[in-house]
C-alpha cells in the first residue's frame, strides 16, 4: 500500500484549496478512503471518509458545508477540496486506508 498526499500549501483564510492522494499497491475502488489531519500539539483528528464507490460521505462537524471529499476510482486517486479555509484548519493532512498512512501534505492558514 502507498498513499502519497499532494497539492498543499499557503492560503488566506477564506481561500480555498484541493489537497489529492494517489494511492497504489492495492485494490483503490473495494475500500474506504480517509482523510485526517494533524494540527501542532494536537491529536491526529479524523477529517472525512467516502465509501468505495462514494456514495457516502462523512465529515467531522467543524468542516461541513466548507469540504468536500471525493474520488477518482479510475485514477485510484481520493480528492479533498477545501474552502471557506479558516487558520484552526492549518495542520498536516493525510490520507489514509487500511490502517497506511502517507507522508502528509502542509495546509497552512493564514494571512
């Protein structure tokens, strides 16, 4: 299994930003994808989830309505758009199925 997060970066708050994860080394459409994030001296907090053909979704209170999650089964590539970005959504995202995580990619907020 390999998940290798990219398209992080700096936003100000109110911006908006799409972070990806291609993953390989497994079967992309049969599982659930995540992503998690982990903001400096906080606990690695669980963000959204979408279910192997994306016809569910979940997302963590503080998020709804500001991102959305979704995936590409023909590109084994899961998608997280972000807007509305606020500097408490800085952190480390990070994609994540059965139980591999990937390198993290940088969201900082900020003005």
């Amino acid at each position: 299994v390999q998940l290798v997060e990219s398209g992080g970066g700096l936003v100000q708050p109110g911006g908006s930003l799409s972070v990806s994860c291609a993953a390989s080394g497994f079967s992309f459409s049969s599982y659930i994808m995540y992503w998690y994030r982990q903001a400096p001296g906080k606990e690695r907090e669980l963000v959204a989830s979408i279910t192997s053909v994306g016809g569910s979704t979940i997302y963590v209170d503080s998020v709804k309505g500001r991102f959305a999650i979704s995936r590409d089964n023909a590109k084994n590539t899961v998608y997280l758009q972000m807007n509305n970005l606020k500097p408490e959504d800085t952190a480390v995202y990070y994609c994540a199925t059965l139980g591999r995580w990937g390198q993290g990619t940088q969201v900082t907020v900020s003005s």
